[in-house]
C-alpha cells in the first residue's frame, strides 16, 4: 500500500509539472502572437516597412460613419509609405458616412498620391469615396456611378389595419418623428423628405462636376441614378483608365515617380490593438494547453457569428442595390 500512494503521489507531481510547463509554453505562445498582432497594426507595421512600400487600403461592404477608419486614414497621413492604393468594392451606403470617408481620403490625398482600384462596384457612396483619388482605375466589366440619393422607409399602415392595431402618439408639430411608417405619409412630411434628398444629391452632383471637370450635358447623362461598365465609365469621365493594381502602380511610377522596385502591401483600417482576433487565438491555444481543448474549440468558432456585418442604416442613403424581381 505504501508503495502505491508513493506511485500516486509522484504522478500527480508529474501531472502538476507539466500543467505548469503547457501553461509556460502557452504564455510564450500569447506573447508572441500578440507581438505579431502589434506589427499587424497601421503603426506597428509602418515602422518597419513605411518607407519601402506602397499601402493598400480595402474598402469593402457597406459604407457608413466609422471614428476607426478615421483615426487609422490619419495614421497612415502622418506615416512614412509614399504612396496610397485604395481598393473599393463597395455599393455606398449612408451619405454622412460615404461624406466622412470622402473627406478623409482627401485629407491623405493632401499629403500622399493616392489611387483608387475599382473591384467590381463603386457605386453611390462608394463612388463618392472614390471621388477623391488623384485617378481612379477599373476593370472593364466593374461597375461605377449609380449617382443619387434615396430616403426609404417602410409603412405598415394597412398591416395595422389588418391586424386591428393603432398607434397613438402626441406630439410636438405635424413633422416631428415623420414619416413613422404607422400612418400614411402626408403632403407636408413628403415635401420636407423631398427637399432632403434634393439638397443631397445637389450636393453628390457638385462633387462629381467639380473633382471630374464635367461639363453639364455630360453630368445630366451620368447623374440619373445608373451605373455603368468601366468601359461606359472611361468615355463619361467617371474613371480615368481601365486596369488593376498593376496598373494603378505603373501610373505612380510614371506621374508621381514612386520607386517601381517598392511592394504594395496591406494597411488595415484598424487602429492598434482593434482587431482583437490574435487574443481570443492566445486564449484559445492556453485553453488547449491546460487541457480544456473543448472550450478552445468554442472560444475560436465564437467569432462566426460577429463576423456577419449588421449595418443599421439610418437616414439618408447613397446606395446602389440591384432591383428585386416581383
């Protein structure tokens, strides 16, 4: 029996080294992805590779207000690459959000050559962001414009009265909270929605007359709302040259002579630490240490779900979107 607690003792003591071994080796493992997550970021990776190469900035998805992508437009301002490639795929989006983007890359624009690569749609919001390139290329078959503004809103008024159910509501003056979507809309709050959306889109038309040197006959062709190939967009003015990124290094090369030997590499939107993803990796490779490989595995599929993108746009839009069948 003595013999057998002596055997027992030392495999729990054996046990009890190695937990604290795997628990050593997974520390080391969190330093050094969080060190790579660090030079993964806009800062930390500029001041390695700012000077010896050409950033690439994605703008992908649905645009809207985003203080991030701000700070990490004015990160890349102030760092050392000397020049910026912005990919655009992107329907539009909120006007006050695809104005932000605007003015930040303008602001870039002030201090960097920058040139937007169309891939596959920069329309509306997207187009105003792209608006303000030094040159915008796209491939042939991209589509661009889509040049307008909408205000949309749902009305459940005869569902309501289907359902046998009505809204009352007290309030201040005809116009306030209107349109509500639980009454039908009146003349009144109609007119005021169409004064919006005419301020607006005076506003989208300037942009494009002013930073595409339009003339007006050109400008009534592209502004009713369409979008248009990259070839239709070369003979409008809308974009500048059909190509790729290839291209859009080529013409940096040659007009604002970037060395041709510098890569293209990514800056990501994200300010330092933002993107936590490398941390709940760390946590993930510890738990699989310590021997809990169960709660690794729901820790690194808990993203999944987070990683849809759930805009809520609110207020006026900039958006193209393809019309439904009836």
């Amino acid at each position: 029996m003595p013999i057998e607690s002596e055997v027992i003792v030392d495999r729990r003591r054996i046990r009890r080294k190695l937990t604290f071994w795997r628990v050593i080796a997974a520390l080391g493992v969190i330093v050094a992805i969080v060190a790579v997550g660090a030079l993964a970021t806009p800062s930390g990776r500029d001041a390695l590779t700012g000077s010896r190469s050409i950033a690439r900035v994605k703008i992908d998805g649905l645009i809207r207000s985003d203080a991030s992508r701000v700070e990490a437009l004015e990160k890349l301002e102030k760092s050392t690459h000397p020049a910026v490639i912005v990919h655009i795929n992107s329907p539009g989006g909120t006007t006050a959000g695809s104005e932000q983007l605007y003015d930040s890359l303008m602001r870039l624009k002030a201090k960097k050559p920058l040139v937007v690569v169309v891939e596959g749609l920069a329309a509306s919001g997207g187009y105003i962001a792209a608006l303000a390139s030094d040159r915008i290329v796209a491939q042939q078959t991209a589509l661009v414009g889509s040049i307008g503004v909408l205000f949309q809103y749902p009305n459940f008024t005869d569902l309501m009265k289907t359902v046998g159910v009505k809204v009352e509501e007290v309030k201040s003056s005809p116009l306030k909270a209107a349109p509500n979507g639980f009454e039908p809309t009146s003349p009144e709050a109609r007119a005021a929605l169409d004064a919006l959306v005419k301020d607006s889109y005076a506003w989208f038309r300037g942009l494009v007359k002013d930073r595409r040197n339009m003339d007006d006959a050109t400008l009534q062709t592209v502004a009713d709302g369409r979008v248009f190939t990259g070839r239709q967009a070369l003979g409008l003015k809308l974009i500048d040259q059909l190509g790729d990124e290839k291209t859009a290094v080529a013409w940096l090369v040659s007009e604002k002579k970037i060395d041709k030997e510098f890569p293209v590499k990514d800056y990501k939107l994200t300010p330092r630490f933002g993107d936590m993803t490398f941390l709940r990796t760390a946590a993930a490779v510890t738990l699989d240490a310590v021997g809990l490989p169960a709660f690794a595995r729901q820790l690194e599929h808990s993203g999944v779900a987070q990683a849809v993108d759930r805009f809520a746009l609110d207020g006026m839009l900039a958006l193209w979107q393809p019309a439904s069948g009836n």
